[in-house]
C-alpha cells in the first residue's frame, strides 16, 4: 500500500490567514461589481488593491511560505539547467523533422500495402 504525503493546515491561526485571503479575494471581486457607478479607476482600484492585500495575507501563512519557498527552490533548480546552443537546438529540431516525416512515409506505405493485401488479394473488392 502506497502512503501519500499530505500535507494539511494545522494551526487555527494559519487557518485564519487563509480564511482572510478568501474573504479578501471576495470582497475584492464584490467591490469592483459594487463600485461600477463609480467609474473605471474606482472598480479596478479596489479590485488590485484587494487582491494585492489577499496576497499579501496569504504569503503571511505558512501554506503562503512554503509555495514561495517551493517557487524559489524550483527558480534554482531552472538555473541549473544547462540549455542547448542555438546549433544544437536547430539540428535536433531538424533531426525530429525528418523522423516524422520518414515515419509518416512508412505508415503510408504500411497503410497502402495492408489496404491492397485485404481489400484487393483476400478480399477481392477491385476499386
């Protein structure tokens, strides 16, 4: 039996800072359809400032530290990574190109010769 690492929010007061965000993310939303009398300024000002005040909230709990954490450890992870030179990258597109377009060919030919074997040896329906 495969056991599964689950993580889940264990204090009340973490809990509470993502009971926050969601509330701010929905006061958020509300704000802008309330403030549509008010103008275009009015509607995405409270909309940025409630979803930048969600997020800020939500980086403040622990769920919010470890995605940034996670986000950090993965932006060290890509830096790692030793990209191909641009000859490199244009010869293995050229090599895939050609494999599909020789693969494509031998489905064809393989498509064509089963078609002709049943329907024209075994079979006998001349087109």
């Amino acid at each position: 039996m495969a056991t599964s690492n689950i993580q889940t929010v264990n204090t009340s007061a973490d809990k509470a800072k993502l009971a926050a965000a969601a509330a701010l993310v929905i006061s958020a939303l509300a704000a802008f359809y309330l403030l549509s009398k008010q103008g275009q300024i009015a509607q995405w000002g409270a909309l940025i400032v409630g979803l930048a005040a969600a997020v800020s909230v939500f980086f403040v709990s622990e769920t919010g530290k470890e995605l940034f954490a996670f986000g950090r450890d993965a932006w060290r992870e890509v830096k790692k990574v030793v990209w191909p030179a641009r000859k490199e990258a244009i010869q293995m597109t050229a090599y895939v190109f050609v494999f599909v377009l020789v693969m494509a060919v031998f489905l064809w030919l393989t498509d064509k010769t089963l078609e002709w074997l049943f329907y024209d040896l075994i079979l006998g329906w001349k087109k």
